[in-house]
C-alpha cells in the first residue's frame, strides 16, 4: 500500500517527520513523501532533523505570500503529484493552508485521506485564522481521523463523523520530543551556551500567528521590553519567524537590548532544549502548548482562544491574549509569586505515550 505524506510547513514536518518514519519502518506499507515547500528554510531545517528527502517538492514560498496563492500552487502541483504517484492514501497533518490543499488535491482525485491531528477546534472561524476553518474543512474530506486525545474524538462525534474512522492516538509531536531533550545538551547556537540559566530566569518566546501580527505583535513585544527593563535577572530569547512582518517588528522594538536575544529559526533540538531550561514560555504557537506542558514550565500563550484547551485545563497553559497590560501583569506575577509559578510549573503531558505515530502506521495497515 503506498502511502503519501503531504506537508509544507515546520510544524506540520515535526509532528509528521515520526509518522513518516513509522510508515516506513512498516511491512506492507511504502511510504512517499511531497513537500509544498510553504515554508522553504523552516521547512528544510526540520527535514534535516529527519533525515527525510521528499520524492516530490513543488517549492512553492514567496515572500510575502497570500492565502491564496498558498492554496492555489499548492492545489495545482498536488494534482501533477498525485496523478503521477498514484498512492492508496494521502495523509495530511493539522491545520495548515497546505493540510487543506492537501485533502482536497486528493479528494478531487478520489483518494482516501487521513488526517493526522484531527478534531481540534475553537468554535471561532476566525481564531487562529485560517486554522480554524482549514481543520474543520479537512474533517470534512478526510475518511480516516487521527485524534490526538478523546476531546477531539469527541469534537469529531459531535459533528456527525463516524466513530469507526476516527483512532485516538496521541499527539505524534510527542513521539518527537523523547529523542531531543538531555541533561548535558551542547547547544548548535552559542549563543544559547553562554547563557546562565540557573543565575539568570530566562523567557523562551514566539509570535508568529497571523491573527496576531501588526498592533497585537506590537503590544507583545513592548510588554517583553519593560519585563525585561524591571527584572534585571530576566533574559529573553525570541526565536523570530521568517515571516518579514514579523521580523520588522521584532527588530524595531527588541532589537538591541542586552538581554533579549533575537534569534533565527532555531534547529529542533535546540528550541526544545531552551525550552527545557527556560523559567517560562510566552507564545501564541500551537506546538509549544503541547510540547512545554511535558517540561513543567509555565507558559503564558498569547491568544484568546486555544484549541489546545487540556495543558489549560491541568494548569500549566494560561490563555492572557495579546495586551500590554495584561502580559506584563502576569508575567511579573510568574516572576515574583514562587506559589503562584510553582502552581503552573507542573509537569503533565495530556498527549500521549509517544507511540502515536506507529499507532497511525498500523491503522493504516489494517483498516484503510
Ligand atoms: C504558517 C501556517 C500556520 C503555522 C505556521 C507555522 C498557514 C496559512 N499558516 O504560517 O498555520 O502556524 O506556518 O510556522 O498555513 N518565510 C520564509 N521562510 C520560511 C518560512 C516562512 O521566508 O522558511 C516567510 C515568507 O516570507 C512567507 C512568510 O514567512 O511568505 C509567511 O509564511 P506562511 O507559511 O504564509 O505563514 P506562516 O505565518 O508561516
Ligand atoms: N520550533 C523550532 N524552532 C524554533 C521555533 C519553534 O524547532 O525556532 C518548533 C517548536 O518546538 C514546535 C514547532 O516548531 O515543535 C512549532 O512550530 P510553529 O511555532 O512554527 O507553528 P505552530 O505550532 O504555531 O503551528
């Protein structure tokens, strides 16, 4: 059975780099990889982690992309892909402007689709935006559902999606993370090894969601600047995304300070390691409220809304949106109240065993 895995962007290739590896690891499945390339050095830097080199690339990022012209390249190559490589099945992961693209190439095509990470939502169409709608959508075209926990199994139910195509497996981000983190990690950036991080309390950070981007980013990074002002024992390190709108305002508002570290796209096993020595997490991504809940570290996400809703429900994840005030606020209460973090600073993993990606490697197996 060939089996052909469609991503494009750095999360979607670090949640599916273990699936893809367990695909191939199993009998009677062969697997193929086409990347959209949506993202092009992100994208590539997590390839590399994986030692994964894709049968098909359409290498489709601009600078400065639309929405559309992300659906439509990736729609049209997808097409020549899936003609020519004819697989059994597609799998698709998350919510990206590619995972849609992706199931709906092979749903015009009449080919099965699993989605990897299914059943997440925020009820808000526009929150995160287009997530929302692109993860909804792709429920709706996929035949198999691979949930990470029993709330989006749940979600999945409730919207008329039959139990027997939908597999709780856990979150294959997971299965990554027990291959990066080590006590005596070295750091590829050296930067991050001239750190102290028992002297000092350092603030790990991203921002990058597009909902977020203009005033929202701009209020994110001034709070960050006067965190840093009033807590002489605070050091922050922004991994800043390519995205220029992103990088403009880092720069602008952060650049230049002693103790902000604008960094670039840090390699994986760099970021999970500074996650795992850092104090806390201020970020409006979806992976890190998976990931650092596992490492007992407060993480203060920069939303209102998360469909990530079980680290908020076990205490580590605090939703404070993206005002001025509001960060600055609980951030110096995390720094100064040690009840107030050692409360937050609680490790739990609600995502599972690490063992999601072969579970998805066997269903596939058995029942598509
Ligand atoms: C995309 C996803 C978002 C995901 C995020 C992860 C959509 C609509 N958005 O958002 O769900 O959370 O990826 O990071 O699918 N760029 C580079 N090099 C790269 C990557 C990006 O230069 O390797 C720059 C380009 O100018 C590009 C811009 O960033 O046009 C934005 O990339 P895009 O994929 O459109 O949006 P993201 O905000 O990255
Ligand atoms: N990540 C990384 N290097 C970085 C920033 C993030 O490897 O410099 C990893 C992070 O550990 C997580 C994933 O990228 O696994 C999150 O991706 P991103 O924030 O781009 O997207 P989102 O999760 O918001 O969709």
């Amino acid at each position: 059975m060939k089996v052909l895995s469609i991503f494009g962007t750095r999360p979607e290739a670090i949640k599916m780099g273990p699936v893809v590896k367990a695909v191939e690891q199993t009998v009677g499945l062969t697997s193929l990889v086409c990347v959209t390339a949506q993202h092009r050095e992100m994208l590539d830097q997590v390839l590399d982690v994986f030692d994964i080199v894709p049968d098909y690339d359409l290498d489709i990022m601009q600078a400065g992309q639309t929405l559309t012209g992300i659906t439509t390249k990736a729609i049209e190559g997808l097409e020549r892909v899936l003609v020519e490589a004819s697989p059994d099945i597609v799998l698709v992961h998350g919510d990206t402007t590619t995972t849609f693209a992706g199931a709906l190439a092979a749903f015009y095509q009449k080919i099965p689709v699993g989605h990897v990470e299914a059943g997440l939502r925020t009820f808000d169409k526009y929150q995160p935006f287009p997530e929302e709608m692109n993860r909804s959508l792709t429920g709706r075209l996929a035949d198999f559902h691979f949930a990470p926990t029993e709330t989006a199994r749940q979600h999945l139910l409730n919207e008329g999606i039959a139990d027997a195509s939908i597999f709780v497996t856990g979150n294959t981000v997971i299965d990554a993370l027990s291959a990066t983190i080590s006590d005596d990690y070295c750091f590829s950036l050296n930067t991050l090894n001239t750190i102290d991080y028992d002297r000092h309390k350092v603030i790990s950070m991203t921002a990058h969601r597009r909902e977020n981007l203009g005033k929202p980013l701009e209020e994110i990074c001034e709070a960050v600047l006067e965190i840093v002002n009033t807590n002489k024992d605070v050091i922050v390190v922004y991994s800043v995304h390519l995205n220029p709108k992103v990088q403009e305002v880092a720069k602008r508002i952060l650049g230049d300070h002693e103790r902000i570290h604008l960094v670039p796209p840090l390699e994986l096993k760099d970021m999970h390691n500074l996650l795992n020595r850092s104090y806390l997490v201020l970020t409006d991504s979806g992976g890190l409220q998976e990931e650092v809940p596992s490492m007992g570290k407060p993480v203060l996400v920069l939303r209102n809304v998360t469909e990530r809703p079980e680290g908020v429900e076990a205490g580590t994840l605090k939703l404070v949106g993206t005002s001025k005030e509001k960060i600055i606020e609980t951030t110096h209460l995390l720094l100064s109240d040690k009840s107030a973090y050692d409360k937050m600073a609680t490790a739990v993993n609600p995502y599972g065993d690490g063992k999601a990606s072969q579970r998805i490697a066997e269903h596939i197996l058995n029942k598509a």
